[in-house]
C-alpha cells in the first residue's frame, strides 16, 4: 500500500460502484432470490420471524418492573425506582459543533472513539468532495502541521477528471434531477492503542453510496468497510494525524427489495445525520 493509499484510506477511490455487467441490478428492479412466485413462505422468512419474537420477548424482559419481585424495596428506602437496564451510559461526548462536525470530545477512550466515529463520517461524505467544503473539513479534524499537505493531496485525488468519472461536475455536485449519496453510519469502535496524547481506534461502518437518478451508470449501493484513525490529543480536542481504510466485516446480503432513485433522494434529504458517541 502507497502512502497516499494509507493517508486517505481508500478514499482516492470512491466508495460507489459501478454496476458489474449487463446483469446488474439498478433502480426500480427486484434484487430477489430465485424463489418462485406462488411458493410457500421460505424457511428463512420462518426463522427471521421467529428470531424477531424472541427479541421482542427478550427486550420486554430485559425491561420489565421487579419491584413486584423484590416487595418493592429498592435498597434505601425511599421507595425509588431502579435505573432502566437500558439506560444510556458513558461520558457525555460532545459540546457543541463547529461546521456541522460535532466536537468537544473527552480526553479519554470513549472521547477517542466518539471523534473517530464522527470524523469517519465526516472523511466519506458527499461534502468532502466539494473544493469550497473540503478545506473546512480538512482544517477541522486534522492536526495542524497536516492541513496544507492534506489539502494539496485531497485536491489531487478529487481532481476534476475524478468527479466526473463518479457523474459529478467540478464543484462535487451531480447532473440536473440527480441526487449524489454518500452516507456512512458507523456500526461500532474499539480502540487499539491508547495514551493521553495519541489513540488508534478502529471504526466498523456501512454505508450508502452512489448517484440516485435516471439513467445513472452509478446506482446507490451498500458498502462495509472499517476504517483506522491515528488520533493525537491537539488544541484541546482529538485530531486526526493518518487515517486507512479496508473493506468489511461483510454481512450477508439481506433479501431486500430494491428502492426506486426517487425513494433514495428522498430519504437522503428527509434523514438527517446523527452525532456518534461511544
């Protein structure tokens, strides 16, 4: 791996893909199993409902009053209600946001797996590959003695003839009546190594991407992949130094069926992000 490929993670290459022969499934088509019409219901469809039962009965355990159980005394006799076994834990992640990307994190390992989560977004968005957005981007989450090569190097990957292979003009934005995703969602953290000053943390992420509209040659698709951030501790806040990428864990392919562009646009515009925290 070259060090551009380690410093931008992948990420000289967009996370799209095109479709792979005449065969490939685009928008408005059934991406199905060989089933059969007229078929009994599968015995797959059986067991995932059959697993959904037991998770419902499982949350309503996990969530049920022992007070009944235990005479209603909760230990300091005030008769007091115990805390939800779901109850959000943790340190609180962030104070505030500076130009859409949440920070503020704590000096900790969850502070440290907070930032790489939302910075992951944030390095596989739609934004980054617009010029009047990605200088901001780069400034924000990268330690300071990286800025000006980062931006020289994010400029000339995302070059002009790149944007219009992935059907974008030379400001990052698509053709008239399409609409360009990009939208990752992390799926969890771990951190590898850790000190006050620096953190290495892993972060599991899917993901849509790709261009919704007619005639598109680069469908919305869905992607894994995990990213590797090399934080240090820099201006009272966590910073990216390097950042790598590499693809899944993958899971199976769910048997879903194939939403038309115009749902795609419309649920990237009606869905907001959400902040991460560990």
């Amino acid at each position: 791996m070259s060090d551009d490929d380690d410093l931008f993670g992948g990420t000289g290459e967009t996370r799209t893909r095109l479709p792979e022969g005449d065969g490939a499934d685009g928008y408005g088509s059934a991406r199905r199993s060989g089933r059969s019409a007229g078929r009994s219901p599968s015995r797959s469809v059986v067991t995932v409902i059959g697993v959904v039962v037991l998770l419902i009965a499982a949350i309503a355990f996990a969530n049920r009053d022992d007070s009944s159980s235990d005479g209603g005394d909760d230990g300091g006799g005030g008769g007091g209600s115990k805390a939800a076994p779901t109850a959000p834990t943790g340190e609180k992640p962030v104070t505030g946001k500076h130009g859409g990307i949440p920070g503020g994190f704590a000096r900790s390992q969850q502070g440290a797996q907070s930032a790489a989560s939302n910075y992951a977004v944030a390095l596989v968005s739609a934004d980054i590959l617009k010029p009047d957005l990605r200088s901001g981007i780069v400034k924000r989450l990268f330690v300071a003695d990286k800025v000006t090569e980062l931006e020289k190097r994010f400029d000339k990957t995302y070059s002009k003839g790149f944007l219009e292979k992935v059907g974008l003009d030379a400001n990052g934005d698509p053709q008239s009546g399409q609409t360009y995703v990009s939208r990752t969602v992390p799926v969890g953290s771990k951190t590898t190594a850790y000190t006050d000053d620096k953190a290495t943390v892993q972060v599991w992420c899917t993901g849509a991407f790709g261009t919704a509209g007619e005639n598109t040659t680069n469908p919305v698709t869905n992607d894994w992949f995990t990213m590797t951030l090399n934080l240090r501790w820099a201006d009272g806040d966590w910073k990216v130094e390097r950042f790598s990428s590499k693809d899944g864990p993958s899971p199976v392919n769910g048997d879903n069926k194939v939403s038309t562009a115009d749902d795609i646009a419309k649920a990237i515009e009606e869905y907001g992000g959400f902040t991460y925290a560990r």
